[in-house]
C-alpha cells in the first residue's frame, strides 16, 4: 500500500505550530525589553532631568533646591507668568507656562524628599534595572502618607472616648433615676440631716439663695450620697465579688421585670420567695422564667373562651370591615 494522504486540517494544524515556535521568542523579545536611556516617560520628571529641570547639580543641598524651585514657581506660575520678549523657554505660551509649572513641581516634589530622591538618583546610575524603577517608584506613591501605627492609636482613642461618654450617660441616667425611688431619696436625705448638708444647703447669709436654687441644691447632695452608694455597689460586688444580699437580689429582679418599686411591692411574699427560690437575679435564670410565663400566657389565651371570640372576630370582620348592620 503506497503512503496515506496528507489531509488539509492536519497540514492546517502544522502550520499554526510553526507559527507559535516563530511568535514565542518575538513575543519574549517584546516582554523583556527595556529603553537604553535612564529617563523613562511616566517615571519623576519623565524624559526630563529632574535636576536640570531646577537647574541645579546632583550634590545640590536641600536649601539651594528649594531656593531654585520658588524662583522657577514664580517665574512659571499661571496666574503671574507674563512672558518676555525673546523669552525662549519651555513656558512661551500660557498653556507651556503651566505645563512647566507642573514640571518644576514634580521636580521639587521629587528631590526634597531624601528617600525618593535616593531611588531616583539609583534610577540615574542603574537605568538597567527598569522594573525595579517602577516598582519602587509606585510603591511610594501608592503607599499611606500616615503612619499604620498613629492610625491605630487614633482609632483605639476614639472608641475609648465614646464608650467612657456611653458608660457615664449610662452612670448619669442610673444616678438620675436612683433619685426617684422613694426607697433611696430617703436614706440619702436622711444620711444628709444626719451630716448636716441640707442646712448648710438651707443657711441664710448675705447671698441669699432662692427657693429654685437651695432646690437644686439639696437635689445634688442627694445626688451624691446616691452616687456614693453605687460606686459601693460596684467596689463591692463587681470588683471584689461579694455575694448579694436579699435587698440586692429583689434589686436586680425587679429591674429586670421592668417593674416600678410600688408594682415590686404590691406581690405577695410567697411570689417574692419562688423569685429567690428560682435565682432570678442571675441573667439566664430570668431569661427561662420570662420564656415560661410567656408560654403559660398563650395556653391560658388559647383556651380562653372570650379570646377565641376575639380572633374569630378579628378574622371574619375586623375592626375595618364595611358592614350593613346597624350595630
């Protein structure tokens, strides 16, 4: 049998291989090129020597740069340039003027800086090394200009400041409110007498105090005996860790149930005895107590016969419902 045939796809296949072993080292070529010269466009001054922009050497100091950019921004700056006769400089023109204002600008801003000034003195020396060049030059452009750290510290500062105005409007309104329970704007009156603060508070002198006043007045010293008692509170049991006593605990029970001293005290005592039965001044005690009173309340509903009259009338009428009976 003579040699099979050459078919036109696997020619077609052949040739397209051909082409990608030709094309791999042009586009290799391509990738790692690099310009001849140091000055690269895009990179500080571009094609511009940033030093010759300012007219200035490389061992120039910091001063004679600044020096010889606040001449140049005078001379260039839009607003002030007027251009003179025979003046054959790169701002001719209004629109050069600016566009070598904005050179002069990223000259200085290049140079005044010792770290960048460094990288791109290394640029002048190295121009081999082009992909370091950009790398270090877009890192520092790129980079925050303020420190991680005083960020940091900054942010701790002010979450610190706004969660001690929360305790203390918190503090306040604990204080504010301890005031109005009879229980204890009594014992902080009477430990008041007993000090003799509310007839300081009371005394007449050559600056008498009107009624509004000596109110106030007597209301801080409240106030504070108050505040005294709930910095004990927190020294004693948060702090130190001691145990609560019954007071306390029927304390914390009620604030929990969100009841006022008068309500507290009208519950008989047996009602009182099961609360500290049950411990419900700890948190999740209360919490299994409050889910059981809220299911009990739904069996007694649900076998309500006034409540199912309620729901079936709810949801065949409702309280919307155009109706032609009179009643």
């Amino acid at each position: 049998m003579g040699a099979p045939l050459l078919s036109p796809g696997w020619a077609a296949r052949a040739a397209g291989r051909r082409s990608y072993v030709l094309l791999a080292p042009f586009l290799l070529t391509l990738l790692l090129v690099r310009p001849s010269g140091a000055l690269v466009e895009g990179l500080y001054c571009g094609t511009r020597d940033c030093y010759e922009v300012l007219g200035v050497s490389r061992s120039a100091g910091k001063a004679e740069i600044a020096r010889a950019y606040r001449q140049l921004a005078r001379r260039y700056h839009p607003d002030r340039y007027r251009p003179e006769p025979g003046d054959e400089g790169p701002g001719r023109t209004p629109q050069s003027a600016e566009e070598a204002f904005l050179l002069v600008a990223t000259a200085y801003e290049t140079l005044k800086d010792e770290e960048t000034r460094k990288d791109y003195d290394y640029m002048l020396d190295h121009p081999e090394e082009y992909y370091s060049h950009y790398y270090h030059y877009y890192s520092r452009r790129l980079a925050p200009k303020v420190d991680v750290r005083v960020v940091i510290l900054v942010s701790v500062c002010a979450i610190s400041v706004f969660q001690f105005f929360s305790w203390w409007n918190s503090y306040n309104k604990a204080i504010s409110y301890l005031a109005t329970v009879p229980k204890y704007r009594i014992q902080a009156t009477e430990i008041a007498k007993q000090q003799g603060l509310l007839k300081k508070a009371k005394e007449k002198g050559k600056n008498k105090k009107s009624k509004e006043e000596i109110r106030d007045e007597e209301e801080n010293i409240i106030k504070n005996i108050i505040k005294i008692w709930y910095c004990r509170w927190i020294y004693n049991f948060n702090i130190k860790g001691k145990e609560y006593g019954e007071e306390e605990r029927l304390y914390i029970i009620r604030k929990s149930m969100k009841m006022s001293k008068s309500q507290f005290d009208s519950l008989e005592d047996h009602q009182k005895e099961t609360f500290l039965k049950r411990e419900l001044w700890i948190k999740e005690n209360y919490e299994v107590y409050k889910q059981e009173q809220e299911e009990e309340l739904k069996k007694k509903l649900a076998n309500d016969p006034r409540w199912k009259r309620y729901r079936r009338w709810m949801k065949n009428e409702g309280p919307g419902r155009l109706t032609f009976v009179d009643d």
